[in-house]
C-alpha cells in the first residue's frame, strides 16, 4: 500500500523556535527524548543488514563534498549533528548537542555538548571538533556543499572541552535547525579535512569497505553513545538507476529498500505482494535553472520568457504521473503557510516571444543538461525544448551520467535541471538560494535591487506575521527576477520489502531508526 500524508500535518517549528527563543533556552533534553519519539509499536529485533538502494551513487565519503542523496545518507549514518530532526521533521531534538539557549539578543547561540562521546578512531569528541567543522564551512575553498549552511555564522569559539559559542553577522532564530542539516555534520578537528579518504565520524555506522561506484558497506559502531541504537548489524549501498532494474531487484529480493525511486516505479509495484511502495507530498521540487550572470539570461526578461514556455499541468501529468501539485517559480510549496497570492505563470507563448522582442534576443541556440540519475529529470527539458520551439528557440538536450553532470554542469552552463531538497528554514529557502551572498546562488548575482537587503530581513525576523510581510514584498520579486523555474513540487517515492520496519519516507531518513523483521 502507498504512504501519504500531508506536508504541513505536523507540529509547527515556527511556533517551537518562537517560544524557545522568547524563553531564552532550548532543551536540556537527553536520550529519553529521543527514544520517547521514536517509538514503534512493534518490539523491534536487532541484527541484520539491510541492503539500500539509490537511483544515484555515492559522490563522496566526505560529508561536506556528497552531493548525491546516496552520499548524504551515508554521512548521517557515519556522523552526527549538533542537532537532530524529530520523527515529525520539523521540532528539534539533542543530538551531540545537549542543549541550547541564544544570547545577545540572538546575535549569539551557546551549546553544551555531549560528553563521553567517541570517534570511530577512538578519539574523544569535543568542543574543538565543533570549532573546527563550522570554520571549515566559512571557508569556501574547503567548505564543499556545507559552505554557509549555518547561517550567518561569524565565528565560533570553544568555552572548555564541552561548550561553544558561536557568534552570527546578525540575529538568527533558526541556528538551531540550520545544526540538523545534511552539511552540517561534525568532523574531527584533527582530520576535518581529510574525511574523503578515511571517514571519521561518531555516528551509529562505521565505514568497512567503499568501492567506487560499486558498492559500500558499513557496521554498527559498538562505542556509538545512543546504546539503543542503531538496530542494525550493517548497511550495504548500492545503486539502481533504471525503473525496470528497481522493479527487479525489490521484487527478487536483491534489495530491501530504494528510496527516491521515480512515479513510474511506484505506479507499477502498488500492488505487489510483499512489496510496500511510498508516496508522500514534500517540499521538494524539480528546478530548470537560467544562470543570470551567463549570457543569455543576464537580461531578466528572457530567464521570465523561459518560465512561460512550460505546460506545467501537463509536465506535472507525463513527468510525475500526477503524482506532485503545481510550482509557480517559488521555492515555498502551495499550502505553505507563509506563501502569498501570485499570479501564475501559466504556459504562454505569446508573454514568452514578447518579452524576448523586449530583450532584443532572436535565433537563439542552447543546450539543456540533465541526467537520468535524477529521475524524473529527463521530462522537463523535453517540455522546455517544446515550448521554446513555439518561439523560436533552438533547444538540445544533453542527458550525461551523474558524475559527469556534477563535474561539469552546475554553475557552468547556463541552462540545466537539478532537484532541489525539501528545506527546513527560510534561511536555507531564501538567502542560500537567492542572497548574492548564498552557496546556492549559482548566479552570484542579485536579482534586483534590494533583494539581499530584504533577505537579510527576513531570517532575522521572528514574528510570523512580520516574516509573512516580508514574504509578501519579496516573492513577487523573486518569482519575476529569479533564475529558477519551478514548475511543480514532487511527491516523495521509496519501495521497501514488507521486513524493512521503522522506515520514515523522506529524503533523507535516519538509518538508526531502522529494522529488519526477518
């Protein structure tokens, strides 16, 4: 049977984050916490080893270099965060962090952090590992993917062996949050940047064997410091690209698990037996994106022509068999509670030649990169090559391996499709992805003027109702001026065994919560 739930069906974070931060503390919590909310209702059985599948490989063993769901699930099962995502994806619980308060008005954030805590190497866990792994995400020439993504971070300082206080550019109510993230994990300070070659974290797994592109396998940490978790013996990754190769292996039991599998392979294992297929609204979407510092989307109007070349209601019905809602060019899904009225960008080849006549663009030739690995990636060009045929726009469609796309596409060619992850805080939604300033801003530049200003506003804003007004002078500028098109936001798809337990279907779940009823 398929698993849906609604996105906004859980607990409020904005409302968690405000009381925390008038109260001026967060969380002396501990382990009773965390197994408190991750109860099962069946005993659960320890041992075995579960064999996991992506449609993409792992990138990297480093954490800060895993650009691949794969690799990022790798690294939350070899590492830990400060902070750690609650059953309901959205609260925030203690993970080598043990509490939490802000100070100087939120300008400030001091974390107690877990003692007793060991490396895979044996190595004590302390304050200096924190230092050592946010300055390395200050850094751009080291910092990978984790560049920027705890915020507005200035610096951070050790205050004895278990204690950090990190200093902000400005007040920052979702540090805390920003401290769960898939680039956030912490790294031994005496190897922060040697983590490709040998992994050292002090997660629940430890690393036993990686064979590029083959295959990697991992083993309980018998030190780790949760002594309830993980459950499992071991975890073996492997990747299955293709619909009918995912259909065979979850069938034949070649594979326990595949999480991020495309609507086709969902659709046709519904109804097999033994087979529990999953498909859960998210905040993920599907991005075509028109880099404003290349030519020739340095003009703004023809990055807006190119988002009234797509039929989005049929793209969203060939691309994702239905399964997903409508995008229109804002990172915020429909039902969010903080997204305003916008017109929509409906498929519209007239606005589309009009707006090229403005810019003084004719007879104009690009390529559009993609890649299978990615499902359901390949749909969208196909749809912009269409659309830009109706105005005259020559449009080819470069469809490369993962490796090859990551390598050589992002950041570089002016026009290419990406997924992007549900995102957690507005500051991951809006000043990564859109501040001049943002490792997600792969244009580098701003939009309009005025823009990074008001971002900077909103993440330092706590009040709901003012960060909605914020929002409400914002998104249209963004929906105009931005280099995204985002024509829909995805249901999120995974297919296990009926012996895999404890599984939560996101993008990236928590290994440690999993078992195997054998």
């Amino acid at each position: 049977m398929s698993r849906q739930k609604s996105i906004f069906d859980a607990i409020s974070r904005r409302r968690f984050l405000e009381a925390t931060f008038a109260a001026g503390v967060t969380a002396a919590m501990g382990n009773t916490l965390i197994g408190a909310s991750r109860a099962f209702a069946q005993a659960v059985k320890k041992g075995g080893d579960l064999k996991l599948a992506f449609p993409n490989a792992i990138d990297s063993l480093d954490p800060f270099n895993a650009g691949s769901t794969a690799g990022q699930t790798l690294s939350g099962a070899m590492f830990d965060n400060l902070t750690t995502f609650a059953a309901d994806g959205v609260s925030i619980l203690p993970q080598l962090a043990t509490s939490w308060k802000p100070e100087a008005g939120g300008q400030e954030w001091v974390f107690e952090l877990r003692q007793g805590v060991k490396f895979h190497d044996g190595s004590d866990f302390t304050s200096e590992d924190v230092v050592a792994t946010i300055m390395r995400t200050l850094d751009k020439a080291r910092a990978g993917y984790g560049f920027g993504v705890y915020g507005p971070v200035k610096e951070a300082k050790a205050e004895g062996t278990h204690a950090v206080r990190v200093y902000l550019t400005q007040p920052f109510a979702d540090f805390p949050t920003s401290c769960a993230g898939r680039w956030s994990r912490i790294l031994p300070a005496a190897s922060v940047d040697k983590q490709a070659e040998h992994p050292n974290g002090t997660g629940p797994f430890k690393l036993e064997s990686h064979e590029q592109g083959t295959s990697t396998r991992i083993v309980r940490n018998e030190a780790y410091w949760d002594k309830d978790r993980p459950h499992l013996d071991s975890i073996s990754f492997f990747q299955v690209a293709e619909s009918v190769g995912q259909q065979a292996a979850i069938r034949g039991g070649a594979v326990d698990l595949i999480n991020q599998i495309g609507s086709e392979t969902f659709l046709a294992l519904q109804n097999v037996p033994g087979v529990v297929p999953y498909s859960q609204p998210s905040g993920r979407y599907q991005v075509a994106y028109t880099l404003a510092h290349l030519d020739p989307f340095k003009d703004w109007r023809v990055r807006l022509a190119f988002k009234y070349l797509i039929d989005r209601k049929a793209l969203l019905s060939s691309g994702l068999m239905g399964q997903g809602v409508i995008g229109n060019d804002i990172q915020l899904p429909p039902g969010h509670p903080l997204l305003v009225d916008l017109p929509v960008h409906d498929q519209d080849f007239d606005k589309a030649k009009s707006l090229l006549k403005e810019a003084g663009v004719e007879n104009l030739s690009l390529d559009c990169w993609t890649t299978s690995e990615r499902p359901p990636s390949p749909t969208m060009p196909l749809a912009i090559r269409e659309g830009a045929a109706a105005v005259g726009i020559n449009v080819t469609v470069k469809d490369i391996p993962f490796t090859e796309y990551r390598a050589n596409v992002p950041r570089k060619q002016p026009l290419f499709t990406s997924q992007w992850s549900d995102s957690r805080t507005l500051y991951e939604q809006f000043y990564l992805v859109n501040h001049t300033n943002g490792a997600a801003n792969y244009s580098t530049v701003e939009i309009a003027p005025g823009v990074d200003a008001k971002i900077e506003q909103l993440i330092a804003e706590i009040d709901e109702a003012k960060r909605k007004q914020i929002l409400a002078e914002l998104l249209p500028v963004i929906q105009e001026r931005s280099d995204r098109v985002i024509p829909y936001f995805q249901n999120f798809f995974a297919v296990s065994t009926e012996r895999v337990k404890g599984f939560n279907p996101i993008e990236l779940f928590d290994v440690r919560d999993i078992w195997i009823d054998a």
